[in-house]
C-alpha cells in the first residue's frame, strides 16, 4: 500500500493569483518507509511531486520558497534546485530554521535569499554507501569528488566573489554549520529579517549625526565668544555612540546527505 507523506505544500496567496508560497519542510528524498507499518510513502519533497507540482502554476509571477530542512538526497536536491531556476517567476527563498546539506543549495535557487536571526545553514561534502571491490571504492571516492564540484559552482557562483574556493573547501570539509551573519558575509544570504542592512545602518548614523532642522526653526549654535561667555558651568555638545553587536547563538547540528 502506497500512502501520501504531506510535507511540501504549494499554496496560492490568497486574493493574488500572481504569487505562489510553497513550503519545503523536511527530509529531500525519493519516499520514506513507515518503520512502524512498512508502508511505502511517496515523499512530497522530491523532485518529481516538485515539478509536477510546480507546472501547474507557470503563470505566476512571484514564488516564495520556505525551507526547513535537514537535507537529503543530493539527486533529489539538484531536480528541485533545476526546475526552479527555470521557472521564469521572481523566487524568494526564506530560511525559516535550517537549510542544511543539499536543502542550502535549494535555499540559493532563488533571486533572493532571506533568514532569520535564529536561521542556521549547514554545509559538507557529499557522503554516500559503497560496495564493491577496492577500485569500485576509489572510483565511487572519485565520482563523489566531481559530483561536489557542483555543489561548490553554486555555492561561488552565489557568493558573487565574498568568498575564496580554498575558504569554501575549508568550510564544507569542516562540515560547518553557518549563523545568518555569516551567510550575510560570505554572500548566501541577502538579508536578514529584523536587521538593517549595512547600508541602512549607515543611513540611520549618518541622519543621528547630522540631524535636518524643520523650517523655520532657529538656529542655536553658538560662535566662540558667545561660548566663552556663558560661564564655567558650559560644557560643549557631546554625542556618545553605541555600536554593540547582537550576540550569536550557534547552534552546532550534522545533516547527512
């Protein structure tokens, strides 16, 4: 008996026809097995429910992508990442906890990425099964090697020159998990929600130092002589800056692909 496993959700904005949300929670894979029943699950977060799905709505003008996932099956992950690159809808991918594994190559599909303060991305290499005699294992070592060249063309691609290859290679051979700052540094993440960028922040320092007088408004600045004149107890203007950094939680987690 073959049931439905609910997990990826493709939902119309309600009164805009032009938007779609889809919802990727969970595990990327083909199916999953009921290790209760035994039942055989058709996996709606695999490629071929994606782009069945996907095709019904060509017409749309925005997609918004929400990921929450621990990775999977790196074919299953490319299929997904594919049909999205080539829809032709604006795609912005939000990172509503964990984009780990092939779920952070999914998360840099779209022409936007966002997380949250709390969001985590994990990356690593590939990892699979073998078996078979010694030159089978080397080869499989080998395959695994070229296959990952993919995933690293993404990841620079992305990145738009914010981060090395050899920084890159340290990262996925560390198997790192990477805080929504750091994605803001090395360039898989556009922005976070509830922080300014770096340009508002220079914005709003800029408007605190040099504040606009309303019309009309006079103007109380004092020459020296009017300073000198106002007593011992005149002190000059003084303007104190706090530029405290929010603290980081890293939370460290593994995703096996």
């Amino acid at each position: 008996m073959v049931i439905e496993n609910l997990k990826c959700e493709f939902t119309p904005q309600p009164n805009d026809p032009d938007t779609l949300n889809i919802r990727l929670y969970g595990d990327v894979e083909p199916y999953s097995c009921d290790p209760m029943t035994g039942e055989i699950r058709r996996s709606k977060n695999s490629q071929d429910y994606f782009a069945e799905q996907l095709d019904k709505y060509r017409n749309v003008k925005q997609i918004n992508l929400y990921i929450n996932s621990a990775g999977g099956f790196v074919d299953q992950g490319y299929g997904i990442y594919a049909n999205l690159k080539r829809h032709p809808a604006h795609k912005t991918c939000y990172i509503d906890g964990f984009a780990n594994s092939i779920a952070s190559i999914i998360a840099l599909s779209g022409d936007e990425t966002i997380m949250y303060p709390n969001s985590m991305m994990g990356i690593h290499n590939m990892m699979t099964a073998c078996f078979g005699n010694a030159a089978e294992m080397r080869k499989t070592a080998d395959d695994l090697e070229k296959i990952m060249e993919g995933c690293k063309t993404i990841y620079l691609d992305r990145a738009a020159g914010k981060i090395t290859a050899e920084k890159l290679t340290e990262l996925l051979d560390n198997e790192t998990m990477l805080t929504a700052d750091e994605c803001i540094a090395y360039g898989f993440c556009d922005r976070i929600i509830g922080r300014q960028s770096p340009d508002q922040a220079a914005g709003a320092a800029d408007e605190n130092q040099h504040p606009e007088k309303p019309n009309g408004a006079e103007d109380d600045s004092q020459t020296p002589d009017q300073t000198a004149g106002a007593g011992s107890n005149a002190k000059p203007n003084q303007q104190a800056t706090d530029r405290k950094s929010p603290d980081i939680f890293a939370c460290i987690a593994k995703s096996l692909l």
